[in-house]
C-alpha cells in the first residue's frame, strides 16, 4: 500500500493535528468569527503540509478546497455557496497570467532561445570570470519577465550554461585545483535569482499574490500594474545585479580570473544551434509584443483606450505560439508546471481572501502591530523589525509561495498600523518576498537544483545566502527608498 500513496505519513499527521488543535481546542479569540478561526486552522494545516511536503503542492490544494467546500466555513448552512466560494480562486486573473506565462516559457526551451541567449551574452562577455558572472546575470534578467518559473529560468535554463562553461573551464565539483571557480559561477548563478524574481511581477509565480494583498490591503488604493513593478523594481536591482557577482568574489574568489577561452567555447555551442531559426524568431517577436503591452505601451502611445490587460495579453502571446506551430496543445498538456500552479495558486489565494473577508487578517495584523507598538519606537524602526521579521523567518519556510500566503498579508496591514507609508511598506516587503530566497539550499526551487550540483558545501551556500541578504536588504531599503520617492511613490 505505500507504494500507491502519495503521503508521507508524519508530515500529514502533523499538519492534521494542527488543524483539529486549532479547530476544537484552541479557543476563538472574542474577536474573531468562528467560521474565521476554523477556516484559520485549515489554512494553517494546508501551510503546514506544504511546508511537510506531506504531498505535492497541487494534490494539497485539491484536498483544501474540499475542505472548504465540505466544511462550509465561507458560507455556513450553503452548500453550493460554499463549493462556489471553494472555487472562487479559479476565476483569479492573476492566476491564469501565471499559468498561461509559463506556457509561453516553454518555447524558450523548445526552440533553444534561452540557450542561445546564454551563450551569446558568453561569447561577448567571457573573457574574465567576472565577465562571464555578468553574462549569466543579463542572460537570466533579460527573459525574467516571460519565466514566471523562477525554478525553470535558473535551474533549467541558466544552469546548464553555467555547468558547460564550468566544464569547460576544467573547474568540476570537488576539483581540488580549479573547483573554486565552478564554486564561484554556481553561487552566482543562485543568486541572480532571487533579484531576477523581484523585478518583474511575471518573474516568479508568488508575485501576483503579493499584488492582490497589497490591492486589498488598502481598499484598491495600493494597484500595482506591471509597469508601476518594473519601474520601481529597476534602479536597487541594477545596483543587486552589479554589485552581487562583486561580494561572491570577495567570499569565494575563484581560481581562474581570465578565461580567454570561454568566448570561443560559448560560440562553438551557438554553431551548434545553427542560425535563428524560423520559431526562435517568431517567439522572439511574441514576447517582444508582450513587454510592449504588459508595459502599456499602446496606451502611452494612442490613449487609454489601447489598454490591454495582462492576462489578455498572455493569452494574446500563447494563442500566437500555438496558431504559428511553435508550440503545439500537447505541449501546453504537458505543460505540469503550469497546471499544477494554476490548482495550487487558486487554492492558497481563495483561502487568503476568505481570511481577509472574515476579519481574521485584520485582527492578526492588529495583535503584530499593537506588539510592535508596546516597543515605543518611530514608524522606521518598527517597519524594519517587520521586513527583518519577515524576511529572517524564512529559514523556517521551504516554499515562498507558503512563505507569502502565511505572513505577508497580516506583516503589511500591522506595518500600516504603525504608521509606515502603505507604498514604502508594500513595495519592500514585496520585494523582500524575493530577497529572501537567497537564504538556504531549500528557499525555493532553484536553490536545489543548483546546489545539488555539488559546487558549493552547505556552508559555503548559507553564508553566501546570510551575506547576500544583509546586502540586498541594504540595497533596496536605501537606493529603493530614494528611488520610489523620487517616483512620487510615497
């Protein structure tokens, strides 16, 4: 029988007992609903078996929407108002831009752009270990809006690049004379990805629901479009993406520093691609469009009536890949990543909301807050507790998306409370959301795949990843502050 389940017992033993210890034996504070404290403890226990890993993260979100559904608590006494409550996520815009963006990622893989775009910044940068350091860090940048895969641009596209020039380098994991450069490459080629992530909001699939806590948190005062992102996101992350392969250095300096070889080797794996093909250009121009129009480009050009949402948009690129043959429907079946994102994305945001609705994350924020606040200290001080709070907590999380669903909401209504500017607030602890990631081999999806590559001991990965932190952090909070205050953000 174990081998037909999916479950790994004790994490789902876990997770259910603290569910029913909230549910039955932790009492409902005189503040909060009960249909709010119950559907608290679902969602705990649903965090709690992600977190477990008790199952896959989409098989965790079927069982909690039926939880929802059957229990009744979004609409006690209604059956079928409760099952529509249960699937409400499914009609989430922001949710269908994810799925249908990793979709459209996956040309990149198909027809070998992403590859030749690797080695094309390789071939023109590569003659310096930091060159080529730099490279990896445009290459992944530069298709980070169309990769909301964060997982799938580093560790399947970027990755493989970084392996063939270490190889060819003669720097394998464990190489005693030239290791240390493959050491350096792998760090780096981790730690573009966490910034990457934070500039765009198609960057990583966790985005768009920071987007819709920001939006309910302040009643639809706080909207950020795609363009409003990319703008802020622009100048610290310049400075992270330059700075970054500078610290690494300086931790872990690799033993070659000029790899006059590295061009050519990059040029003879572009030889082997051939020249762009017919479904590299169209893919190319597709995705060319969908910057354009995620950036609101027709609008600033011919008024606002040449709006076009986002998600309208990805349906726009998708349907063109599809009618000019560069992907097929068969692709977009076996498209799991996108799927899977879709079901597990639906489940955690129609939860959070509910929890929103009901009060729930008014009362948690306020108790965070009212703590905070007993300390006596200016609005500033409090707001950096809360993002180091916030940001520092990871280490416990083993999924960003978890991560997020569980605090951000609650983090940023307690920092409005305190008195922080709702702009400044949201957009650091937004990108904080992504900062974060640098921190353990287990943050995100990325980081195992990189770091099981055997490049760097785990040592070596944790102190990086505490460095980079302290670094990003710093970045953001002074180059961001000016920057978004010059924006007239805040």
């Amino acid at each position: 029988m174990e081998s037909l389940t999916p479950i790994r017992c004790w994490p789902a033993i876990i997770s259910i007992v603290i569910t029913l210890t909230i549910w039955f034996i932790i009492p409902c504070p005189a503040d909060v609903t009960p249909q709010a404290w119950h559907l608290l403890a679902l969602f705990i226990g649903t965090i709690a078996a992600i977190i477990g890993k008790a199952m896959p993260i989409g098989a965790i979100a079927v069982v909690a929407i039926m939880l929802v559904a059957m229990t009744g608590v979004t609409n006690p006494g209604k059956p079928a108002a409760a099952l529509n409550d249960a699937l409400s996520g499914f009609s989430n815009q922001l949710i269908w831009l994810i799925g249908l963006s990793i979709m459209l990622s996956q040309s990149l893989l198909k027809t070998g752009l992403g590859a030749r775009i690797g080695y094309g910044f390789i071939a023109l940068f590569g003659k310096r270990t930091l060159g080529i350091a730099w490279a990896l860090t445009l290459a992944e940048t530069l298709i980070a809006p169309v990769t909301p895969s964060n997982t799938a641009r580093g560790g399947g596209i970027i990755h493989p690049v970084m392996r063939a020039i270490a190889d060819s380098l003669g720097s394998q994991p464990g190489n005693s004379e030239n290791g240390s450069t493959g050491r350096y490459l792998a760090l780096v080629n981790y730690n573009i990805n966490p910034i990457s992530s934070a500039m765009f909001i198609t960057a990583t699939a966790p985005n768009p629901l920071i987007v819709t806590f920001l939006n309910e948190g302040t009643d639809g005062v706080l909207n950020m479009t795609w363009g409003m992102w990319a703008i802020a996101a622009l100048l610290p992350a310049v400075v992270s993406l330059l700075v970054m392969p500078i610290v690494i250095w300086w931790l872990y300096p690799p033993a070659i520093t000029r790899t006059p070889d590295a061009p050519q080797f990059a040029r003879q794996k572009l030889d082997l691609l051939g020249p762009l093909s017919l479904a590299e250009k169209i893919t190319l121009a597709v995705f060319i469009l969908l910057l354009c129009l995620w950036a609101g480009v027709p609008a600033m050009i011919m008024g606002s009536g040449w709006t076009v949402n986002p998600t309208s948009a990805a349906l726009i690129g998708l349907s063109i890949l599809l009618v000019t043959g560069v992907l097929h429907w068969e692709d977009i079946l076996k498209c799991r990543g996108a799927w899977d994102t879709i079901v597990w994305f639906a489940a955690l945001v129609m939860m959070a909301d509910f929890l929103s609705k009901l009060g729930l994350v008014g009362w948690l924020a306020s108790s965070v807050g009212t703590a905070i606040d007993h300390l006596g200290v200016h609005w500033s001080v409090a707001t950096l507790l809360l993002i180091l709070l916030y940001v520092y907590s990871h280490y416990f999380f083993a999924s960003t998306t978890a991560h997020i669903t569980a605090m951000f909401s609650a983090f940023f209504i307690a920092g409005l409370g305190l008195g922080a500017p709702p702009a400044l607030l949201g957009l650091m602890l937004g990108f904080s959301s992504s900062l974060m990631m640098s921190l353990t081999h287990y943050g995100t999806g990325t980081a195992p795949i990189i770091f099981g590559s055997g490049y760097a001991t785990l040592a070596e990965w944790w102190k990086t990843g505490l460095v980079m932190s302290v670094v990003n952090l710093t970045i953001w909070a002074v180059t961001g502050a000016f920057w978004w205050h010059w924006l007239g953000y805040w």
